[in-house]
C-alpha cells in the first residue's frame, strides 16, 4: 500500500495511506515544520487496520511501529528546523497493565527522537481542569472519596505537553518573529503595538513572556474543529483533535508564511485548516478513512475562506512528494 487516495487545493495536499510509506516519498530536507498528536500507543485504538500506530497491545509494540516513522521525519526536515508532537503521560489499568499507575509516553517519545539524532528543543506544559478529567474518566486518583477514603492512591490530574525537537544544522531560513496578536483565552496584551520591527516593541514583548512561560494556562480544552461527523465504526473509541490555539501559537512562532507543514498524523485536519489560515502550506497524511474525508472538507473549507494563495506552486509541489495513487488498499484498512 502507498496511496489510497488523495486531495487537494492550491494550497495543500492530503494524502490517504499509512504515514511511514508516504514520507518515504518526500524530498529530504523539504519540510520547514511538522506539528501533530501522535497516537497515544495503547491508550485509544482508532481502527482495526494493523497499520494503524493506535492499534497495538503493548507500549513496546507502538514504540516498535513508531520508530520507523522518526527517522523518515528527520530525513525530510531542512537543517536547523522543528518538529513538535502533542503527548501526556499516560494512566495504566489493572486490567491492562496489571497496576493503577503511570508511564512515562512523553519521556519515551523524547528518547526515540533523541536517539534518532533529534535535539530536544523545547517543550511546554498545558493545563488541564482535574475536575472535568475526573467528571470524564471517573479515574479513581482523582475523585474525592479515594482521598476521604485512603488519600495513598490519589493522584494529580495529568497535563498535556508540547514536545518540540530540532534537527541539528544551521536554520538558512531565519524566522524573525514580532507579535502583532495573541492566541488564548487570556485577555491579549495592553502594551501598544508598534510597527518598527528593529525598536522595542511592548506588545510583541508582553505576547512573547506570555508563550515563552513553561505552561500554558489558558488554552482552551474546546478550541477544536467540529468532529462528530468523522465518528463511524465501533472499533474507534476516541478522536482527540489538537487544540487550534496550540497549533496556532507553534505554527506562528516556528513558520514563516509560505512555509511547508507537515502532519503524518493529520486526522480531521486540524494542523492543516491552522496552517492556511496563517498562510502556510501543509501536506497532511492520515489512515482512517472518515478522518481523511472529514480532513479533506475542512481544507477545503478553509482554503475558500483564505481565498488562493499559492496558486501555482503548491499543487504541483505537493503533488510530487508522495508515490502515485493506486487503487487496492490492504485488507481491513477502513
């Protein structure tokens, strides 16, 4: 299997498939950023596809089938660029695990990219409400009669991260950033907004002590795109797309316009929808059928919004990074 089918617009490409084989066809050093929510190894399971990284029993397994999609990613970034991916430590079971705990998936993310080569760059903490956890999961380190109980097995409710790496070499293509807005549910910044890139600016200041701060508090967990309309089959438990105003504040700190993003993980789309809206191209791959079609909508959606950006380049670059589309899929993909 290479390509079940693929999509696009003037601005972006989006490709159906298993994202391992379809990075294998882009240029190396082609990519400018790659922003996206891995599967979170056995925690949800997304399709019955063997293909599928959420669809394995063991943590040993997803990191086996992950670790030949890391170096595809490094070998595509250009020198000097960045890669973020959206994780959380993840709760075991008694049932699955054998004890009520938690493992590390952030750390051990951290360490395949890292000995893949990857420098790890940067990495952020984002709230999230323990209550609203605990009303969702009933998780039992979390609710108030475990404490009034035996408060030994209470427990933190569990943030997510924003784990950014960076691909060793010189960056030829600097990324000089000065905030002329603010992502968040925070009021923005007072400070005035001054125009002169080169003076001192007390609004883009304010805004960058605001996104450099090592956990960010107002992010809201609804700042999502619509998704009911991707849900099908019984075997998926989950969708959990990325919150838009992450997405936005990495792409805004980490891209020029004009730039390539990348998502082999691309799901409804919202890496991709983001990324047009700031005026960014983007290249999305995703396995499951109804992601992928739900995907393709919203793009569309957004790439009408945006108006044609890149009406000659694009389309054409895009469509030569991957292999040609073909029209069998393996058994059980959908």
């Amino acid at each position: 299997m290479r390509v079940i089918d693929q999509g696009g617009g003037a601005s972006f490409t989006a490709y159906r498939g298993d994202c391992v084989e379809i990075v294998r066809g882009i240029p190396d050093c082609s990519i400018d950023y790659s922003i996206f929510s891995p599967p979170f190894a056995s925690l949800y399971t997304y399709s019955a596809s063997p293909r599928d990284l959420g669809n394995c029993k063991t943590h040993e397994e997803f990191a086996a089938h992950f670790r030949y999609l890391i170096p595809e990613l490094f070998r595509v970034t250009k020198n000097g660029r960045l890669l973020s991916f959206h994780c959380m430590v993840l709760p075991t079971s008694k049932v699955r695990d054998g004890v009520i705990g938690l493992t590390d998936f952030r750390g051990n993310l951290i360490r395949d990219f890292t000995e893949c080569g990857w420098i790890h760059h940067s990495e952020v903490v984002i709230w999230k409400d323990p209550v609203t956890a605990m009303q969702r999961t009933k998780a039992l380190g979390l609710l108030h009669k475990q404490i009034v109980k035996d408060s030994a097995m209470g427990r933190q409710g569990i943030p997510d991260y924003l784990i950014t790496m960076r691909k060793p070499g010189v960056n030829e293509e600097p990324i000089p950033e000065c905030f002329d807005r603010y992502f968040g549910e925070d009021p923005a910044p007072t400070d005035p907004y001054t125009t002169d890139f080169h003076t001192r600016n007390p609004y883009s200041i304010a805004v960058w002590q605001r996104y450099a701060s090592p956990v960010w508090m107002d992010i809201k967990p609804s700042d999502t795109l619509q998704y009911r309309s991707a849900r099908e089959h019984a075997d998926e438990r989950h969708i959990a797309p990325l919150q838009l105003t992450v997405i936005r504040r990495a792409v805004e700190l980490w891209t020029n316009p004009g730039d390539v993003v990348l998502s082999p993980f691309s799901g409804i789309g919202s890496e991709g929808v983001v990324s047009l809206e700031m005026q960014r191209r983007f290249i999305g791959i995703e396995l499951k059928k109804s992601y992928y079609e739900q995907g393709v909508r919203n793009l569309q959606a957004a790439e009408s919004q945006q108006g044609s950006m890149f009406p000659d380049s694009v389309r054409g670059y895009a469509g030569e990074i991957a292999t040609d589309l073909v029209d069998d899929k393996d058994e059980g993909d959908d």
